[in-house]
C-alpha cells in the first residue's frame, strides 16, 4: 500500500489547513471488494472521479473536491498498476449474498478444488458474454462459480441460481468478470503451454496440440481428446481437479513435441 497525506485549506480566507491521510493499493492483491468494484465500474464508465479515488484512497470525497485538477490525476497515475491487467490468482470477493439464507462462495486462490466441469461450463459462459455481452451468459459464469459452502459442482445450480444471481448489483457481478481476467492471466503464467493471450491451446483430433481462438469454445475438444465421446456425462474425468487436468494436458504437450523430434 502506498500512504497518502494531503493538506488543504478547509475553510475558505482562514488560513488555517487540514491534514488527512489515507492509502492506496499498488497490487491486486491489495485491493479490497469494494475497490475491485470501482476499477470494474470505472472500466464501465459507471462511477465518477471523486467516488472512485474516494473508493481507492479512503479520503473523503469533500477533501478530493479542495484538490486541483492535476492533483487528482497525480493520485490516479498512482493507481496505475491496479488499472493494467496483470496475473492474479485469487478471488477478491469472497461471497454473495442472494438471499437471507443463502450465501454463495467464490473458489479457493488458484483455483484450488475447482473441478474440471466446473471450469469448463465458468470459462465457457465468461467466453460467451465477453463475446455477446448477454447478461444471461453473464449470471449464469458467476453461477458456475460461486457455490455454496463444501457444495460439490452441479450443473443443475447454474439453471437454479442465474435469475437470483441476476438481482445483484451489475457493478459487483462486472467486478467478478474483471476479476477471472486476472485469474486468466495467471493461468498464462502457470500453464503457458495451455494458455495464451487470446488464443488457447488445445489437442486436434490426431493429439498434436493446436491453437484455438477462445471464440471457438475449444473444450468440448478437449474434453472428446482426453477421454473420447460423451465426455460431458464422463463423471470420473468431469470432477477431476482442473489443475490436475492441466498438469496432464502441459504433459501431453510436451510429449507430443518430444515425439515429433
């Protein structure tokens, strides 16, 4: 975190001045929930300066406004490294609440005991709306991904909670998306050979790994490749953890490549 301190004269021919301090995140990982969601809103053109910089630094909006015009963009120029896209590995909000009674979780960091169809069906739906920008495609992602407490993975879920999921705040639910960017980017660190940016790597039909635009939603591909037809209904593969099934797919990679020399 990075510690700010501005002085500004509060009252207006009294030449008196106030101090107030506050602090801004230089990583992804400092962020809070609520500043996730006001990078997402401002990517959205959804939220003012002063709020976002308020948001972002906890000094309050009346003290932002005393600032020159150049001095809000010094502290926005601070903020740069939170507004680039960079690998994160963890979800920075960890529930949702849709009603009394229920609350959803988000996966554990680096997508520990995320199974295979559960990433599967959450990359599928993030690919369709960043395509279409259908907010059905859009629920049904966060659906996909947030499950309730040692909830198992069930397809089923996502048809059951997209509408409720639906009556959150789009900001949040915005927020989330932005946030499995950074998960996609980290993805490309720890498995380079699978990811890639904007295109991903998959095995073709004679198991030679082969790049695919995501817009070809290339994991039922995957999926046929690893364990033949009917993968979908394959549940011993489909709850296998997606790390593992990642591991294993770098292996192949590397053996076909190997076999080629």
């Amino acid at each position: 975190m990075i510690s700010l301190s501005i002085r500004y004269q509060s009252i207006p021919m009294v030449p008196l001045r106030k101090n107030i301090n506050g602090s801004m995140p230089q990583f992804w990982a400092e962020l809070s929930a609520n500043q996730l969601i006001a990078v997402a809103s401002l990517s959205q053109n959804a939220i003012s300066e002063l709020k976002f910089l308020n948001r972002m630094t906890g000094i309050p909006i009346r003290a932002l406004k005393k600032l020159s015009d150049f001095e809000r963009y010094k502290i926005t120029e601070n903020l740069a490294s939170v507004l680039e896209m960079k690998a994160h590995h963890r979800f920075i909000i960890p529930e949702l609440k849709l009603s009394k009674k229920c609350r959803l979780y988000a996966p554990q960091a680096k997508l520990k005991a995320v199974s295979f169809a559960q990433f599967i069906f959450a990359d599928t739906y993030f690919g369709n709306y960043q395509e279409t920008g259908n907010e059905a495609d859009l629920n049904k992602f966060i659906a996909s991904l947030y499950l309730k407490q040692d909830e198992l993975f069930d397809e089923k879920h996502i048809q059951l909670r997209h509408s409720q999921i639906g009556k959150i705040d789009k900001k949040i639910r915005q927020a989330i998306v932005l946030n499995f960017q950074l998960i996609h980017e980290w993805l490309a660190l720890a498995y380079p050979l699978i990811f890639q940016k904007n295109v991903q790597v998959v095995e073709n039909e004679s198991r030679n790994p082969e790049p695919i635009s995501r817009n070809s939603s290339p994991w039922i591909k995957v999926f046929q490749n690893l364990v033949g037809d009917d993968i979908l209904h394959d549940e011993v593969w489909a709850a296998k953890p997606v790390n593992t099934i990642f591991a294993y797919m770098t292996r192949k990679y590397k053996e076909n490549v190997r076999m080629k020399k």
